[in-house]
C-alpha cells in the first residue's frame, strides 16, 4: 500500500490559475491545490463527479439553478458529474479535490 506526503509529491502547474499536487489511482484522483486570489473559474461541465474541500481561503461559487455563495475553510463541494459549475477566488485559496473517475486534464500527473 502506497502512503504519500503531500509535500514530497511534486507540484505542478495544472493549468493557467492552479498549482497542485496529484495523487492517483485507476478509479480516483485526488489533487492538493494552490489558487491565487482572483482566480476565476469559467463556468463549466465535465463527465465525472468531484468533491472539493477548502483548507483555506474562499470562494465565490456558482452551480446551475443556485444563488451564488460564498464558501470557505472546512466547507467541502459536491459537484455531481455534468452540473454547471464555476466561480471566482476571492481569497488565496488551498483545497482538496477529488475526481471519480481521474479528471483527464490532470492525468499526466500520476
């Protein structure tokens, strides 16, 4: 059985806002993330299902047919695979995502 410490997984950039950590199996990715204040998340889609916990910072976040809301440390996201999502870091923001099945835009991080 692997056991990782986040800070001896390499960080990489994900993509043009984030930084982040992954760890991954077939089945599940889970990735440790750095997003700078005034970050801003396109609203948008995707076939799996994910689950986000900020460690830090906060969010204005959007999801299809809700009022936006504000969300911060030790809230976690449930974001169900096709739900319209998106929104904007107000705070520097640390959090943990969870992708079911491994979020293919992240994969060459296994």
């Amino acid at each position: 059985m692997p056991v990782y410490r986040w800070e001896d997984v390499p960080e990489r950039q994900l993509n043009n806002i984030i930084r982040g950590r992954i760890v991954q199996t077939k089945n599940v990715m889970a990735c440790r993330i750095t997003a700078p204040a005034g970050g801003k998340v396109k609203t948008h889609t995707h076939p799996f299902d994910q689950i986000t916990h900020l460690l830090r910072g906060k969010f204005l976040w959007q999801m299809e047919g809700e009022a936006p809301r504000l969300v911060g440390a030790g809230d976690v996201l449930v974001l169900p695979a096709g739900t319209p999502h998106g929104g904007e870091v107000l705070e520097e923001a640390e959090y943990i995502d969870i992708f079911c099945p491994p979020n293919p835009d992240f994969g060459w991080g296994k």
